[in-house]
C-alpha cells in the first residue's frame, strides 16, 4: 500500500461512499488517559452515523467489556450496529449482544498455552465469550486496565473450571515487546494451529486459526451485504493490520506502530487524543 498524510494520492477513495467504519478501541478510538471517546471523535461518528454509516468498534477486547464505550457512542443495545471483538473471533449485534459468529480455542489448546506462559515472566489473560481471566496480575497490568475492562483473578489450580466453557483466546503480558516475541518464538511447536498477533505495546494474543480482525471485518460485511471497497478500517497496532489491509481504505492514528503505518493507506496527523478517527472520518466519509 501507499501511505500518505495529505491524501494527495487517493481523491478516488475521498469519493467512495462508505458504509462501514472498523475502528480499534484502545490507542486509537479512546483517549490513552481517560479511557474515552474525545468529543471530536464523537461529532464525526454522530454525522457518519446519520449518514446511515455503520461505525463498528473492533476490539481485542470480548463484548462486554465495550459497552460503556457503546454507551458513550449512543450504540448501545441498538438494533442493527455491531461488533467486532475478540480480535475478530466474535461478532455481535449490539441489541441484546445478540451473537452472529463465534470462533474461539479450545480447552486443550488454551492449557497447554497456558502451562508454557509457567515459564515465563508474564501476567496471562484467558478470555470466555462473556469474562476476562486473569493469572499473576502486577501492579502495572492492574493500572493499565484500569476503567477499560473488569476482570476475575484465577489461580491455577483453578483453570481446569473452565474446560466446559467457550473460550475466545489466551494472551501474556509484559511491557517488553522484544521479550513476547522471543516466547512466541519459543511456543511455535505448540502454536502453529493459531493465530499470533500483538497489541498495546504489551500483549502477544493466541486465537484459532484463521481468527483476526481482517476476516471479522470481511464477515460482517458479507452478512451486511456490503462490498469490502466500501470499508473503512483505523488502527494503532499490529493485531489491526489485517483489518486495515483488508478494508477498501486502511487507515491509521499517528501513534500507531511503524508496521501499521507502513501497510496504512492513510495515516492521520492526528493521534488517539487529538481525534484521529475524526479526521479520518472528516476527510473521507464528511466531504
């Protein structure tokens, strides 16, 4: 892809009318510090919204998790607006977060993930379709997730509970990326059935095969009857890249990762707190 922050290359996707706008959460929608979505952001959503464009959060993030940032988008149990969650192994629509498509992991599979995180230094997060489970929380994870999501402090004796479950996927957290990527690395023996991606500068994710954002954008579009060309997707990291190369415009807020700025279409001159999205919005779905 070619990547601008003037737009000079693409008036022909300035006049495409688009119908569906993917959007991360976290770094890219929401405000680093306060955890919300800015007052720009919220304008721009409204005025597409109106335009009968459907704004879908995407997020690594289970469902419920983001329904106080649908609340503050007005989107909240809405018939007829939808989610992407789970890193695209969920689809939901927001009214009674009815499920259209679910793809998790299996038990064994999050286990023996599980049992090899042991080794390591990192806090592990084991999402089903509806709680976070966290194993050897610190303090910084604790602050990190503060107001984004809540979540239930698992020992590990107690993991084999969740064997009857359905289980979306297993993440390890640390703040040193070039550490995850050595465990990933290490675990490839045990993870070559899953998709491997990374997130906020902190997490390495394991879902199903076949599962990332790109695909639950192209799903959900095809249950919407709309073509991929007339997709937005906007990101910050590198487990948004599928959905931005998978979008007819791949776009992205300027603190994203330079992998994702390099496979970007657009990149914003705006950050995640200046209204990034907005600008997007503004220049290719306002005009």
């Amino acid at each position: 892809m070619h990547q601008t922050t003037a737009g000079t290359q693409f008036r022909d996707k300035e006049n495409i009318m688009y119908k569906i706008i993917a959007s991360d959460l976290d770094e890219t929608l929401l405000n680093r510090d306060t955890r919300r979505v800015s007052a720009r952001n919220l304008e721009a959503i409204r005025r597409a919204s109106e335009m009968g464009v459907k704004f879908v959060p995407a997020s690594g993030r289970g469902y419920a998790t983001i329904q106080g940032t649908l609340e503050e988008l007005g989107l909240r149990d809405k018939e007829n607006e939808y989610i992407i969650s789970f890193n695209g192994g969920a689809i939901t629509e927001n009214k009674n977060n009815r499920r259209l498509f679910f793809k998790g992991i299996t038990y064994e599979k999050m286990k023996m993930i599980f049992d090899a995180g042991l080794g390591y230094d990192v806090c592990t997060h084991i999402y089903t379709d509806d709680t976070v489970y966290i194993y050897n929380i610190n303090e910084g994870e604790e602050k990190f997730l503060w107001h984004r999501m809540d979540y239930v402090p698992i020992r590990k004796e107690e993991i084999q509970m969740l064997a009857d479950k359905p289980l979306a996927k297993i993440l390890f957290q640390n703040t040193d990326v070039s550490y995850l990527e050595k465990i990933a690395k290490d675990l490839e023996p045990i993870t070559g059935d899953t998709f491997v991606s990374y997130s906020s500068n902190r997490y390495v994710e394991f879902n199903q095969q076949g599962v990332n954002k790109g695909q639950g954008l192209l799903s959900l579009a095809e249950i919407l009857g709309v073509d991929p060309k007339d997709t937005i997707a906007i990101g910050d990291n590198n487990n948004d890249l599928t959905m931005i190369q998978a979008a007819g415009l791949g776009c992205c807020v300027s603190n994203a990762t330079e992998a994702v700025k390099k496979n970007s279409d657009y990149i914003a001159e705006a950050d995640c707190d200046e209204g990034g999205v907005a600008e997007i919005i503004e220049k290719f779905v306002l005009q």
